[in-house]
C-alpha cells in the first residue's frame, strides 16, 4: 500500500480514484426458487482469439463509456465530469453473475458485456484485473459484503474470489452505522484516504443482503514533466468571449497527436511513466465546442481516434486542475435500458444460498482527479508509444495544443480501455481546483 509520504501532493501528479457501490436489498421474506445454472462449454480459445476477446471487451467498455458520459453531461451540462466506466462495469458485471432470466438479458445489453455466459464473463475482466494484480500504479480492488448468517452460492462466490479476485465478509447490515463504517473504511483504504464516507447509514438496514463495492486508484508520473517554472496564469476560455486566468502547464516533447476534422477537433497522448496508461485529450477546435463535440463522441469508437495518433512534436498547454464527482447512478442505468435491477421484478437468485427476492437500492459512484506539474523525465515509457501508433517524426515545425478552452479526457490503458472519463467545462480563476460537483441523490 502507498504510504501518506509517497502521496503527499508533490508525489502524485496524477492521481484518479473512484469507489462504486452497489447494495442490494431484500424485498420479502418469501424464499424464490433458484435458477438452474447453465453449463457453458469449456473454453478452449487460443492466444489469437484471447487477443481478440480483449480487443472486443475495450470497444464495448469504450461504448458504455460514451454512454454513461452522455447521460451524465445532459444532467450536468454545465459541470465537471469525471468517472470511472471501468470501475462501474467491473462492479455491476459482479452483481450480473448473479441475475437471472430478463434481469441477467438487461444487464448484458446495458452495460455492453462481452457474452451472455458467466464465465465468459468474469474471465473478459480478469484479463484486466490480474495485469494491475501486483501494480504500483494502478490498483483495482472488489469486495462484497453479506449479511450475516447467509451465504453466497458455491459458483456464484468462486467466479467472484478467482476471477474479479474479490473476497465475502459477513456484516449485520441491522447495525447499520457499524456496517456502513466498516465499508468505508475499506473503500477509504483502498483509494489511500482520499475517497471517504461512501456509504450513509441510511442506506443499509435489516433488509439488505448484500453491498459490492468495486475501488479503484491510480497514480502516475508523466514521462515528459512540466516544468513548474514554465506555468503561468494564462487565459482559460468558458466561451468566445469570456474568460479566466488559470495556472497554464506548458512542455514542448514528443506526443502522439492527431487531426480529427469528422469530429471538429484534435487529440493529444500523454503517456505515464512505466505504464501502459496514458491520458488522451479530445480538444474541439471551437471554444464552445464542447457540446457538439460530446454528440458526434457518441458515434465514434475510441480505436477510431487513437489509430489516427501519430508521434510529432507537440507545444502543450494545459491547465492544471482538480475535481471531485460524486453521482448516484440510477437515473443513468435506467436511462440505459437496465430498469428491472430496481424493481420487484428483479431477479438475483443465483446469489444466495438460500435465494431471496432481491433488488437494487442504490448505485453510488464518488471519484477524485488531480493533473499538476509533477513527475519524473525518465524516458523508459517512450517505448510504448512507438509500439502503439506510428513512429513518425516531425521535421516540421511544432504543432501546438491549447487546452485553453473545455475539453474531454480519458484515462485509457494501451491507448483503447478507458478507466476513467472526463471533462473539463470550467475551472475555478481563484485557485488550480475546479469546483466540486455532484448529482443530486437521495442516499448520502
């Protein structure tokens, strides 16, 4: 774990954290009868169509991650945004294994899962979840709580512990203040203290049966620093006409970069530091661009942006800021098309040993992004940008790269999986913070 020394703020020039939380409630004391399970064949997949489930499973996170930013940016146009799709995916497709039926059928289509078999399913994340198992960088961690004196299903509770490699613990969801403090502690652990009091008392009581919670950190250094002599206050754009002085991060290097005239704008790669993670930067080419940018963003594939990146000489401008997002989720999912996990129709039972009728209460998700100056000049990450796009060397003159006005990023592992997602539409002229925001909810 990292110590409060190595994440003192002039160590963590990049760091995102998320916490997502899914409780599910009992509905009735009357037991539902269990679903049989289904016998998927055996997966005999070779390495080639291994690679090719991976390319598959970051186009369809990439699709939801469009999604789930639409629907967050029509509620809050006028915010800040920052998200992990990753981290929701990662914890819904937890409760998934355990829907049955129609309920099961919604969740595959809503959140764009890679098969309708279990274990097809659980193994499509634990591809990306054992490759950051022992990171220093980035860590993923799952955990479901249970309410004491029941127990999970025997297949249900193995795909669980190998494949999303989370583990059970038993909790009296009656004592709720004690409940909820021990979920938050482990949420506030597992993002090293900067993501607390997930979870209100209020929502847990002696009804609920089960709380996945799904916890993500990150934290990285550029390979290419700014240099914090080189920030200056410097114009940042809300719109053609007005603006405020923000501190401005330039660097001159080497960046993937690319022309995006289908989308009206232009893109730019920062790799990490011995990472296959990089931030990519969508910046309309308008400064009130945003808006119509976000709508094409919704027919457009990821891999479509990141193929056109190639390696030139970049002049960079860009605004340090932090942001806090903090959403409960529901409106979104049902927004999406996944509505039966909310109602008395929903259908877990292949959960519990001793199935209950059982549906979603609430979905919480909380994040935390902050982009400073910050880190070291090691070159040794330049290698995965020559093995992910072109190698091509500008004999030109620079091109430059003003993120002087809103823009929208992701934080994306080898250039195509997006585990976080975000936008900057304002930032605050007083400090290198932007402000808060959050959806409106009644949970917290």
């Amino acid at each position: 774990m990292y110590s409060k020394v190595k994440l003192t703020k002039m160590d963590k020039p990049w760091h995102l954290h998320a916490c997502w939380l899914l409780v599910l409630l009992h509905l009735t004391s009357l037991p539902t009868e269990a679903q049989p399970q289904s016998n998927p064949k055996p997966n005999h997949n070779n390495n080639n169509k291994n690679m090719a489930n991976e390319v598959e499973f970051s186009r369809r996170l990439a699709i939801f991650s469009i999604n789930v930013y639409n629907q967050v940016s029509l509620l809050k146009p006028q915010e800040n945004v920052v998200f992990s799709p990753f981290s929701i995916q990662t914890c819904a497709a937890m409760a998934r294994l355990g829907a049955k039926k129609e309920t099961a059928e919604e969740l595959d289509r809503g959140l764009g899962l890679v098969s309708s078999d279990t274990k097809e399913i659980a193994e499509s994340f634990h591809q990306v979840l054992a490759t950051y198992e022992k990171s220093e960088i980035l860590r993923i961690a799952n955990k479901i709580f249970v309410m004491k004196g029941y127990t999970l299903r025997e297949d249900f509770n193995k795909l669980l512990t190998e494949q999303f490699l989370s583990s059970a613990e038993n909790l009296d969801f009656a004592q709720n203040t004690q409940a909820a403090n021990t979920i938050n502690q482990w949420a506030e652990q597992k993002t090293n203290h900067l993501i607390k009091n997930l979870i209100d008392p209020s929502v847990l009581s002696a009804d609920s049966r089960l709380v996945l919670v799904n916890a993500i950190h990150f934290k990285g250094n550029w390979v290419h620093q700014f240099d914090a002599k080189a920030t200056h206050p410097e114009p940042f754009y809300l719109n053609d006409v007005d603006s405020i002085n923000v501190p401005m991060m330039n660097v001159k290097e080497n960046f993937g970069y690319a022309e995006l005239p289908e989308l009206d704008a232009t893109a730019l790669h920062l790799p990490y530091k011995d990472s296959d993670l990089s931030m990519l930067i969508i910046l309309p080419n308008s400064k009130t661009g945003l808006p119509q940018l976000e709508e094409k963003l919704r027919s457009t594939q990821l891999s479509e942006i990141t193929k056109k990146l190639y390696q030139t000489k970049v002049v960079v401008k860009l605004p340090k800021f932090k942001a806090e997002f903090e959403m409960e989720l529901t409106n979104v999912f049902q927004k999406l098309g996944m509505t039966r996990i909310f109602s008395d129709n929903a259908n877990f039972s292949g959960m519990l040993e001793s199935p209950e009728a059982m549906k979603v209460s609430a979905i919480i998700h909380k994040a935390f992004i902050e982009v400073n100056e910050q880190g070291t000049e090691a070159a040794a990450a330049t290698g995965l940008v020559a093995r992910t796009k072109r190698a091509i060397v500008s004999l030109t003159e620079p091109v430059k790269f003003s993120a002087d006005h809103p823009f929208t990023y992701a934080l994306v592992h080898q250039t195509k999986l997006p585990l976080f997602w975000g936008s900057v539409r304002q930032l605050d002229a007083s400090s290198d913070t932007c402000p808060t925001s959050s959806l409106d909810h009644d949970e917290l």
